[in-house]
C-alpha cells in the first residue's frame, strides 16, 4: 500500500509538470500565431507590390515583342519601298516579291487595326501598291511592245511541213484549176502532215509575262490588262499576215479584179489559211493560255479580241468570192476553198473555244457551208449551159463539136474532186434537209454522226471502196469526228458550266471556309450549294433524254461515252475535292452531292442505248 501511495504521488507529479508544458506551448505557440500575423500584415503590401512588378514585366516584354514585329514590318515595307521606287526594269523578279511583301504588310495591319501606326503604315502601303500598279501596267505594256514583233514569211515557212513549203521550182499552193493539173497527192499530204506553231514570243520571257498578267488581275485591273495585250498581239498578228502577204480587200474590190488576177489570189488565200489557223492562231492561242494561266475567262476574250480582225479578213475575202458572179471555170477554186474550210475546220472548233469566240466559229462554218452551195449552184450551172449549147451551132462536116472536147476535160478534172462532190451533193443536202428537222442541236449532230459513219462503214465492206478511195473515207470519218465534237460541245456546256470555280468566291461573308479548305478558301456556302443542284437538275435531264438516243454502232458508241467521261468526270471530281468539304459540314450533304465520281461513271455507261433511264 504504501508502494502504491508513492508511485501514485510521482504520477500526480508527472500530470502536473506536463499540464505546465503544455500550457508552455500553447502560450509559445499563440505567441507564433500573434507574430505569424503581424508578420502576415506586414508582408501582404509587399506580395502587392511584387504582383504587380511581374504583371508590369510581362506587359513590357509582350509590348517589345509587338514593337519587335511592328519593327520587322516596318524594315520589309522599307525594302519593299526601294524595289518599287527603282521600278520593275533592272530586275523583275525583285520587284513582283516586293509587290507580294506589300500584300502581305497590307493583310498584317489591316489584321491588326488596335496599332496606333496601323492606319498611318496602311495609307503608305497602299499608296506604294498602286504605284507599284501603274509601274506593273508600264511594264507589261513595254515587255508586250518589244516581245511582240511580227513573225517573217520564211520562218512561218520553215514550220510547215516540207511537203507544204513554197519553192522556186513550185507554185503557191492552192488554186487547182484545169491548167494546174490534180491536187489530190497535196491534199492527202496536208491532212497526213504535222505543224509546230512558232514560239510568238521567246519563251524565256513568257514566265514574266504571266506573272506580270497574275498581279493585275490580283489587282482587279483585268480590264487594263486585257487592253493591253489584246492591243500589242493583235497588231503583230495582222503584221505577220500582212508580210505573208494577206490583203484587205472590200467585197466590192474582191469581185471586179480580172479572173486572172483573182485566180492566184484564191491560190494564195488557200495558202494564207492554212497558215493562219494552224500557225499563226494556233499559236497565239497557246500563249494566251500561257500569260492568262491565271484566268480562263481572259484567255478566251484576249484571243477572240486579237483574232478577230485578222479572221475577219481572211473570210471576208473568201465570202465575196462565194458571192461573186457565176461562171464554170470558178467551179475549181470554189472546191479548192470548200476543201480547205473543212480541213481547218476541226482545228477552229478547239483554237476558238469558249463562247468569246462562238462568233467567228459560226463564221468560218458559215463560209464552209456558202462555199459548198455556190459550188452546187456553179455545178448546175454547168450542167444547164451544155444541154443549152448542144442545140446550137451544130457543124455541117460532122466533126467533133468543141463543145465535146471541153465538156470531156472538165469532167477529166472534175473526177480530182469526186470526194469532195459527193460530200456537196449528199452530207450538205442531208444537213440542210432531214437533220434539219431535229430541234435539238446535240440530237442533230448524233443523227449526222451516225448516217456518216453508216456510209463510211458500207463503202468500207464494198468494192465502192476501191471506187472513192482511203481519201474519201478519212475525209469523212472527220466529218463523223465533227459531229461527235460538236455533239459534245452543244450537249454539254452547260453542265461543265456548273462544275466551274467562276463565281463562287467571294471577299468575306458568313457561310465560308477558311484557309484549310483549300482552294474553296472564301467560297460562299449558299452558291456551291446552288450549284451542285443545278448540276444535279442539267445532268439528270440529260441523262434521261441521251439515254433514249441511240447509236447503233458498238464501237462508236463506246468512244462517244469516253469523250463524255473525259470532260466530265475529271471536272466533277475537281469540284468535289474543291468544294465539297463546304457540303459536308452542312445538313444532309447528300441533298446535294448525290453522285460519287464513280457512280457518275457508271450512269454514263447507259447513255445511247435507245431507253429510258433514271439517274
């Protein structure tokens, strides 16, 4: 017991030296929380103060970084300046990149109106832009002005083929009359040969040229630009023929020389046509496609404004000898010039593309078909004048009649054109009679389109073969070509139309894509969409109507869907990957884009099979 009173005494001890430990600490440690506190007061300004230092840093490095890129703007618009100031003669290539390096200022501060010197960099930009663009237009009109000289006769000689050269042992080609003898071994090495059209203008320069055509369109001065060119090539072109020795003769003129006169001038004619189209506007339709790679539409409104003229003339002069006065021995040359119409024919119809010239292709057409009826008309003519004759002045000695003799060599020559007859007498008379009664042009030219080839196909597998010659059937498997072309061009322009990039662009507005769009970058989403309905709205109605025309022949039948898939699917599926991403993202995409390419390739494959068909 009395153990356990002592270890009861030292506990009692323990408790109460514990109790005062920690009194100790809580004493020490609310002492802390007091000085933890003041210290927390005094501290608190200073933490203030330190924030906002560092926010005050960060402002001030993110301003040195916007003064850093208004500076390097500032340095590029300062290169930029000294290029345009020294103009775009030295060095060309220098200035376009400082025009691009304007563009791109221009685009920065117009981004970023909040800077005070936005406005004021903005003004001095643009003033520098359009003296950059009248700089631009000078030069283009002096790289145009020294570029463009009139190509010489012997170097438009040496492009053609040898066959088809002028020589001094040689007389100009054309003009087959009774005295010129056959021809026909001309005529079949034209069709055979192949023509390099001249480089217009040294092709080192043609890059510049283009560029230089790119920054006015850019510009908006599409107007300017077109003058500009259509002015300097126009009048190298009429030089060119004026060397090669084309006239500018009035109907009036034409139809009063002596026949002796006009006959070597028909001849030459011949000559100056076949240069003219498949040189001379061959080729400069292959350099508005080059400086206007930027721009379809101004391909084709610059080529029909240089051409115009100079086409003009050249017909003017073959439609007032389809007007002139009748009489036999014109019976010769009229054929000769309706030969020539239908060689060149094909290539007018691809050298005058597109609807700037729709005009002069009718033109030219229309020469070809009043060649062919004065032709008939000369050839009955003919005809009326010897039963007429043979009533008179009959010989009292019974010898043979001069009128005999002469009959005899003009039919002896008349037999070089035995092709060229039928084709008057039987192609001309069915175009102008049954295909006539098709309302439908594109329906016109598959019924001409199949009879043709009906016909080449029977004198192919008959002994008429023999009779007419290869000549005659590969003048007109062209002609069924022809058909198949125009067939194409008619039936289809207006869904190709659709299927174009013209017009559905736009310099902002809601409904767009941006940048990652690609090339569909600011096309409205509202038009694209009304064009993939008008496409859907044409190619069904064509397609139901073309699938009830027929074309019995297997092959050719073939070879027409390929032509139509050759235009149309490679255009279908540029659109699509164009603008199709616009469709996607909007409700019920298949609305519009009903078709894959390929689905399209398959409806084309019923086409020409004499049913009706759904798309």
């Amino acid at each position: 017991m009395e153990s356990l009173a002592q270890r009861a005494a030292l506990l009692r001890e323990s408790l109460q030296k514990s109790q005062q430990a920690t009194d100790a600490v809580v004493s020490i440690l609310g002492s802390f929380d007091s000085r933890l506190s003041a210290l927390d007061s005094a501290m608190r300004p200073i933490q203030v103060r330190t924030h906002a230092v560092r926010t005050a840093h960060e402002n001030i490095d993110r301003t040195l970084r916007s003064a850093d890129v208004i500076l390097t703007q500032f340095d590029r618009t300062r290169e930029a300046e000294r290029e345009i100031q020294k103009g775009p003669h030295e060095n060309l290539q220098g200035f376009l990149d400082a025009v691009d390096r304007l563009r791109s200022i221009e685009r920065f501060f117009s981004s970023n109106r909040s800077y005070r010197s936005s406005d004021g960099v903005l003004n001095h930009v643009n003033a520098l832009l359009s003296k950059a663009l009248v700089k631009m237009e000078g030069e283009f009109q002096n790289q145009l002005s020294q570029r463009s000289k009139p190509m010489e006769p012997d170097r438009l000689f040496d492009c053609l083929p040898s066959t088809l050269r002028p020589s001094s042992e040689s007389q100009p080609e054309g003009g087959k009359h009774p005295s010129t003898g056959s021809q026909s071994e001309n005529q079949q090495n034209s069709e055979a040969a192949v023509y390099s059209p001249p480089a217009l203008i040294e092709p080192k320069f043609v890059p510049l040229l283009s560029k230089l055509a790119q920054q006015l369109v850019q510009a908006g001065c599409q107007q300017q630009c077109s003058e500009i060119y259509s002015e300097a090539r126009a009048s190298a072109l009429e030089s060119s023929l004026k060397n090669l020795g084309v006239e500018k003769l009035s109907k009036e003129e034409v139809q009063k020389m002596p026949w002796e006169i006009l006959e070597s001038k028909i001849g030459n004619w011949i000559h100056f046509m076949r240069i003219a189209v498949k040189l001379l506007f061959a080729g400069e339709r292959q350099l508005c496609d080059q400086v206007f790679e930027c721009s379809q539409s101004l391909r084709d409104k610059c080529f029909a404004a240089i051409t115009k003229n100079s086409l003009a003339t050249l017909l003017s002069f073959g439609e007032a000898i389809a007007m002139s006065k009748r009489s036999p021995e014109k019976l010769f040359v009229l054929l000769d010039m309706y030969e020539i119409m239908c060689e060149l024919q094909t290539e007018i119809d691809t050298i005058f593309v597109g609807e700037s010239c729709s005009q002069m292709r009718d033109s030219a057409l229309s020469l070809t078909k009043c060649l062919a009826q004065t032709a008939q008309k000369t050839f009955s003519d003919f005809e009326e004048a010897v039963e007429k004759d043979a009533t008179k002045n009959i010989h009292t000695d019974g010898t043979v009649h001069p009128l005999t003799s002469y009959v005899i060599n003009y039919v002896k020559f008349l037999f070089d054109y035995q092709s060229t007859l039928k084709q008057l007498f039987q192609e001309f008379k069915k175009e102008d009679g049954t295909a006539k009664q098709y309302k439908d042009p594109a329906l016109m030219h598959i019924f001409l389109m199949n009879n043709i080839h009906y016909i080449v196909k029977s004198v192919r597998r008959s002994e008429a073969k023999d009779l007419l010659g290869d000549d005659w059937i590969q003048r007109h498997r062209r002609i069924v070509q022809q058909n198949a072309n125009q067939y194409r061009r008619i039936a289809w322009s207006k869904v190709l139309q659709c299927l174009s990039g013209q017009g559905l662009t736009s310099s902002g507005g809601s409904g767009q894509v941006g940048s990652e769009g690609g090339n569909s970058s600011g096309a409205s989403r509202a038009a694209v969409k009304e064009r993939f309905r008008s496409f859907n709205v044409l190619f069904e109605e064509i397609y139901q109507k073309q699938c009830s025309w027929s074309v019995p022949d297997t092959e050719l039948r073939e070879s027409l869907r390929l032509a139509v898939a050759e235009i149309l699917l490679p255009a279908y599926r540029s659109f699509i990957k164009r603008f199709g991403p616009l469709i996607e993202s909007s409700k019920a995409p298949g609305k519009y884009v009903k078709h894959t390419p390929e689905q399209l390739e398959l409806l084309l494959g019923n086409l020409f099979e004499g049913k009706q068909e759904r798309a």
